[in-house]
C-alpha cells in the first residue's frame, strides 16, 4: 500500500506545483501555443465537474470527494494486496481526487490548463488530476477485464469446459 500512495502524492504534488505555475504565471484565458491545432496552454477555471457540469455546487463536490476519497484508501487497503494494476490505478484515482478537492477548498474552483484539440474537436480544458483521473480509471477497467478472464479460465478449468 505504501507505493501506491506515494503514487497519489507524486501525482498531487506535480497537479499542484502545475496549477500554482498557472496561476502566478498566466492571465485567466491566457492562451500559449504548443503544438498548432492540436495542444495549447491555457489558463482556464472551473466551478463544475467535466465539460462544466453541477457549476457552483462546492458543497455537493465536497461530499462526493471525501466519500470517494474514503472509498479508494478503504479499496486499496482491503483489496489491491498483491494486485499491482488495481494498487495503481488507485494511486492514480485517489492523488486526481485530492488534487482537484485542494482546488475547490483553496480557491472554490478547480484550475483547468491543457487544453487540445483532437481531430478539430475542442476537447475541455483539463489538468494533471483530470488526466490521473482517466487513466486510474482506464487501469481499473482493464483490472477488472484481467479478473474477470482469470475467473472464467479457473472456472472451466474446474468445469472441464472451454470458452
């Protein structure tokens, strides 16, 4: 367990120094250019969840993260023992969890900066959290698709049958 949450503190230390280089470097709505049409720095704020959804409802994203945040540190503890992916993965939901809970209770908005474009599409603003987010949640699903083909192959091994 250890490794997975210095996992989570490498993943809210980098999504906090990011976030502070923003704010003290950048206007709001500033915008630098990356790569031309496709990634862009851009100083952006949040006061919702993704694409701007539940905007101002601090209270409620309160809840949800101290819940969520309780959830994966009880999940790691009980579960990820000897499960490396689904350690991970949890390293990498719970540091996006604490990253973005940091910004609702410091500046009661999450601030947002990567911004792409993805073949013409104007993907929303996100940040290192959002991004630890996505992919702890992707390592979770495949997690889950690892166990659920391992079960299947105890159970027809018992079984004597093939899939």
């Amino acid at each position: 367990m250890f490794y997975y949450i210095i996992i989570a503190l490498f993943i809210i230390a980098l999504d906090q120094w990011t976030k502070w280089l923003i704010v003290k470097k950048m206007e709001l709505g500033e915008s630098i250019q990356v790569i031309e049409n496709f990634l862009y720095i851009t100083s952006h704020r949040n006061r919702g969840a993704a694409w701007g959804i539940l905007q101002g409802q601090m209270w409620f994203f309160y809840v949800v993260t101290i819940v969520v945040i309780i959830g994966i540190i009880y999940y790691m503890y009980k579960a990820a023992r000897g499960k490396w992916l689904l350690g991970v993965s949890l390293g990498f939901m719970l540091g996006g969890a604490i990253g973005n809970f940091i910004d609702r209770v410091y500046y009661k908005e999450v601030v947002d900066f990567i911004n792409t474009y993805i073949l013409g599409y104007d993907f929303p603003i996100f940040n290192i959290a959002d991004s630890a987010l996505v992919i702890g949640v992707g390592m979770l699903m495949i997690q889950m698709f690892k166990e659920e083909r391992e079960l299947k192959e105890k159970t027809n091994g018992e079984n004597g049958t093939h899939s």
